[in-house]
C-alpha cells in the first residue's frame, strides 16, 4: 500500500506520486506510513525524506504546513527545492572524504 504525497508551493508543484513513507514535522521527525491517523501539522525549515521502494530521496522545505488522511499527505510550503538537498549531500560526502584522506596522511 502507498501514499500520495503532494507538495505545493505558492507557485509550483514539487511533488506530486506514491511514496511509501515520509518523515519530518517541525516537533521532530516522525514516519508517516499508509493508513496513519488523519493529522494536519506545521512543517519547520529543514530536511524532508521521502521513500520510494527502496531507495530514499531528500528535498528542503521552507516552513509552511501538512495534512495527512485518507492515504493522502498535502505539505504546503514556502518554497521547496530538491537540488539543493542533492549539492549538500554530495558537498557533505566530499567532505568525508576529505577528512578521511587527511586523517591517513
């Protein structure tokens, strides 16, 4: 079973598929999974992780506000960006790297 997850901005569609789970809020993270509990909730700036089968993606969300029921979640948001989240991700990964190689020298 999946989820529908929409995610709007004042200006766009950033997301709009089955997923099958997410997690965030702005009280913590939390899983959401089908058939949860109806809920509306704010949305803090921050890290928003979406699973499709397998694999996870990452997008940022600038605050704004999310309404989970019927198998269905609408997180409506400032702005949304998921290229960001992959520059970091990878900036973060170099950094490692990084580090890993100067702490052998």
């Amino acid at each position: 079973m999946t989820l529908n997850l929409c995610v709007l901005t004042p200006n766009r569609i950033v997301w709009d598929s089955e997923v099958k789970e997410i997690l965030s809020t702005n009280s913590g993270q939390i899983g959401v999974l089908p058939n949860h509990a109806p809920i509306a909730t704010s949305v803090d700036i921050g890290i928003l992780r979406i699973r499709l089968n397998d694999q996870w993606l990452t997008m940022a969300l600038m605050g704004g506000f999310a309404r989970i029921g019927n198998n269905e979640i609408t997180v409506l948001v400032n702005d949304a960006e998921r290229k960001v989240v992959t520059m970091i991700t990878r900036s973060s990964a170099n950094s490692e790297i990084a580090e890993a190689a100067l702490s052998k020298s």
